[in-house]
C-alpha cells in the first residue's frame, strides 16, 4: 500500500533522509550511548515539519534519547524501528479499530461530514463502490442541498457505482433528505445509506446547529443511527485539520476519520495529529480520484511509509 507516494510521481526527500541528514544515525555516535542535545531538537524540529503534533513529537523524542543512552539503538535500523514502533503506538493509543462500525440489522446509516473541498462527496463514491464489491445494496442521499452541483456529482457517483439514488430540491432541508434517504433504504432492502452533508466552514455556528439537526433526525428514524459519523479532512492543510477536528467533534460524536489527497503531501504525519486530539480512528485513506483510490488504514503500514 503505498498511501503516500505514488508511481509517476518527482522524487522527494523523505522524512527518514532529513533525519539521517542531521547525523541522528551516526553509528558512531549512538554506539557511545548518547545522541547529541542540538541533533534532538532537530529531530523535533523535522517531526513537527511533518505535522505529526506537538505531543506525539515529545513522546518519540524522549523515547530516542532515553534508548539511545541506554544502548538500544546502535544502528540506522535500530533507530528507524524505534520511530516506526512509536508512531505505531500513537495509533493505536485509545479509540483506533479501524473497522466500520455496521448496524446488526440493515440498513446501516453513514453520515459523511467536512469542510467545503475536502472530499467528501468523492469519498461517498468510492465508499460507495466498495459496498457494491462486496454485493452490498447501497442508498446515497445528498444531503448537500445548498450546491445543486454537489447533488449532481453525487448522482453521477451513484450511477458509476451502482447505488441508488435520493435527492432533494437544492436549497432544501437537508434532514429531509437523510430521512427520506432512510426510508427508501428500507423499502428496497438495502443495506447501507450513506448520507452526503454540506460542506461548511468549521467556524460556522448555524451550519453545524443544521449539522446536529441532521443527526436529531436520523435518530427519529432510526434510534441507533448514525452507526457511523466519519469526518472526512484535507491531508494537505496541516494543522488546521486538528482545528477542524475538534470542532466537528464538539458539535456532533465523530466516530472516524478519513484523511484524504495523502498522495499530494508528503507530510502525512497530520494523521497522527488528529487521531491523538480527538481520540477518533483513522478508517479511510484516499489517494487519488478514482473509485478505488481509497485505503483502508493500517496503522503499521503507514508508520513505516510515513517516514519512508
């Protein structure tokens, strides 16, 4: 799985080679039992760089130097297995099951939330598809009735995919549509809705009461739903995702994470910084426009390719 470079693409100095450009893997040097004070903050520096988060960044660095002055870490490998271990940890720390959550009895009901332009409806369709693989009978409701382009998008998912289809008038009310969405689902005996929302700006206070509306109603319908609420976040803009998680999760229960364009960044340690703030799992990985450019994560794998 390789989440964050992909083939075609220009070279690029990963965060392994600007960590063994600061002599952090002089064997010499760590043989003795000690890494140097200046070459630690360096290597805070180089993960902070990579928006693995402030206390993440802390923890790997104690780690290093407390097992480098023990004698643990004597080898370039020795230390790149340190850190791999490390963020490995961090992403497996508290609420981390990557699997969706899926109700015991159809229909499951997924509610897809963001800010404008992170993907979401992109994301809805491969979602979608993957269902479909799996011979799963699957309901998308566009839910973001204040963009009639976002409905059409999502309609022409739906078609690629082989789901159904629910819609509501542009500028509706997007509850409506969820509800009506849950409903249909029922009749023709799907198994999964998934439901498209408006993207809306993390600071704005009426889209995110509309936001808990949505979930108010979803609930009348079916009491246990949402089964999922996966946010869905810009791998590109660094820590203003941590910002935008934590909103998100003060006005509704994230239950999932979903970091998309990690194929554009090669700082992907963002994904370590929103788990750890908001003590949501990372589910989904998207890496590219096509239908099956989307991952789903594995917490090793992505630590050792992070640094790759």
């Amino acid at each position: 799985m390789r989440i964050l470079r992909k083939a075609g693409d220009v070279p690029k100095r990963s965060l392994w080679q600007k960590i063994k450009d600061v002599a952090l893997m002089d064997v010499a040097v760590l043989a003795r039992g000690g890494v140097a004070p200046g070459n630690l903050e360096r290597l805070e520096e180089l993960l902070l760089e990579a928006d693995i988060g402030v206390p993440t960044t802390l923890r790997l660095v104690e780690e290093v130097e407390r097992l480098a002055t023990r004698g643990f870490v004597k080898s370039q490998d020795e230390f790149l297995r340190a850190l791999q271990k490390g963020i490995t940890e961090a992403l497996g720390a508290g609420n981390s099951d990557p699997s969706l959550r899926l109700a015991a009895s159809p229909p499951s009901v997924i509610l897809v939330v963001g800010v404008n332009g992170a993907g979401k409806t992109t994301f809805i369709g491969k979602l979608a598809a993957k269902f479909r693989a799996e011979k799963k009978r699957v309901v998308v409701a566009a839910g973001d009735t204040f963009r009639a382009g976002a409905i059409d998008q999502l309609r022409l998912w739906a078609e690629r995919s082989g789901a159904e289809f629910v819609g509501g008038k542009p500028g509706g009310d997007a509850a409506a549509v969820a509800f009506d969405a849950i409903d249909a689902a029922h009749t023709r005996d799907a198994d999964v809705v998934i439901v498209d929302t408006a993207g809306r700006l993390h600071t704005s206070d009426n889209l995110m009461d509309e936001l808990k509306k949505i979930v108010r109603v979803i609930k009348k319908r079916r009491a246990d739903a949402p089964h999922e609420t996966l946010l869905v976040l810009d791998g590109t803009i660094g820590q203003n995702a941590v910002q935008q998680a934590k909103t998100f999760a003060a006005a509704v229960p994230i239950t999932g994470l979903v970091v998309t364009k990690v194929d554009g960044t090669a700082k992907g340690g963002i994904v370590v910084a929103v788990h750890e703030a908001i003590d949501a799992p990372v589910k989904f990985l998207g890496t590219g426009e096509k239908a099956g450019d989307l991952e789903a994560f594995d917490a090793d794998e992505f630590a050792r390719e992070v640094l790759e």
